[in-house]
C-alpha cells in the first residue's frame, strides 16, 4: 500500500492497521461482542476509526422492520455525539467531523451519516439511501451466531479530533460499553509519534493508555 499525500497517510494506516497478517480485515472475523478501534495522531490531529458488528450496537443483525430502522438511524447518530470518546483532559481536544455507517447484506447503504462538528448541532446530517428495496432482507431470519456471514451487518465509524496540545495525549477512554449493552470490547492498534500500540478495551476498564 503506498499513501500519496499526508491525509491519505492517515486513511492507510488505519486500513492497514485494521488488516491482518493474512490480509483479512479483523472484522471478518465478526465475533459478537468484540469490535475493533484504530488510531493514528498526525499532526495537532488524532483520526479513529471504529468497527463493530452490528449486534453490537443493535442487539441485532439484520434490518427487518422499520423499527429496526430507525434504531439503526437513532444508534448511528449516537455514534457521531463528540462525547464518545474522551482524552487526556491536559491535550485540549475537540471533535472536527464524525461519521457512521452500516454496511452488510443487510445493512448496505442504509444510512451514510457525515457530521461536521463545526456545523450548528450536527444539524447538517446526510442521510444515505434509505429505500424501502432493504426490506426485502427482512425475509431471512437470523437468531444466534449459526446462520451465514454475508447476513452479518457491520457498522463502522470515524472521528476527526483536534487537540491543541497534542503532546499532552496520552489516553483514550469511550463511552461506547455504556451507551450499547451489547458491547463487551474493543481490540485497540494505535499508531503515535512514539511508535505502535496495541491493546483493549473493555466494559470493566474502557481506556487505553500509551
């Protein structure tokens, strides 16, 4: 993989950090309770990227009512709040842009939010395609971890933060366990001006030092 430019580097060191040694991305591996966040501070900026399944967030998979629907909507734009994730308090950071997605057999497209931070409350909001063709998914009923990968829903989000004091960073903490029962924990790969780290996250201890 070969990055072009400073932002591009950011975007393949997350990619590359989400990739295992056998060229699968971790989230293939779709184990419910366990997500995974990447990290790199460039910059005055730290990017995070985090994927989950769907069940995760949910409590669910696959989209199968218009109730279901809206609790993906309502739970995407949870993830978007800038409270999320916290900071060492000593490296001032604030949110630039969030977003979040849901992708799958049964999550493809259904929503593609992108908030600015520095919009009025997020009022600027960008709805994906929210067609009412996802309902004919409802047809396959999925219970427990037997049923086929390609029903598996994923969701992912990414977060722009700035921190004016950047050297001051040495923390992350998340409301995500709180927020969404169904999550257990978070295997953490970060990339800093001191080099990689790797650790977790979970519902008894949610921050990684480094």
């Amino acid at each position: 993989m070969r990055c072009v430019s400073k932002m591009a580097s950011v975007a393949c060191v997350l990619l590359s950090a989400s990739v295992s040694a056998d060229g699968h991305r971790h989230a293939g591996a779709h184990v419910h309770g366990a997500g995974h966040l990447n990290f790199a501070i460039e910059g005055r900026q730290i990017h995070i990227e985090l994927e989950t399944p769907g069940f995760d967030i949910l409590g669910f998979e696959s989209i199968r009512s218009d109730a279901q629907r809206r609790q993906l909507k309502d739970a995407l734009l949870e993830l978007e709040k800038d409270d999320l994730w916290s900071f060492t308090p000593a490296a001032s950071c604030r949110l630039k842009t969030a977003s979040a997605s849901a992708s799958g057999e049964h999550g493809e497209d259904h929503h593609d939010h992108h908030r600015d931070a520095d919009d009025h409350h997020g009022s600027h909001h960008a709805h994906g395609h929210h067609d009412s063709h996802h309902d004919q998914h409802g047809r396959d009923d999925h219970h427990g971890d037997g049923h086929h990968e390609s029903a598996h829903m994923d969701i992912a989000a990414t977060y722009v933060y700035e921190c004016a004091n950047i050297a001051g960073l040495n923390s992350i903490s998340t409301r995500l366990f709180q927020r969404f029962g169904s999550s257990e924990q978070l295997k953490v790969q970060g990339f800093t001006d001191s080099g990689q780290i790797a650790g977790q996250m979970s519902r008894q201890r949610p921050e990684v030092r480094f």
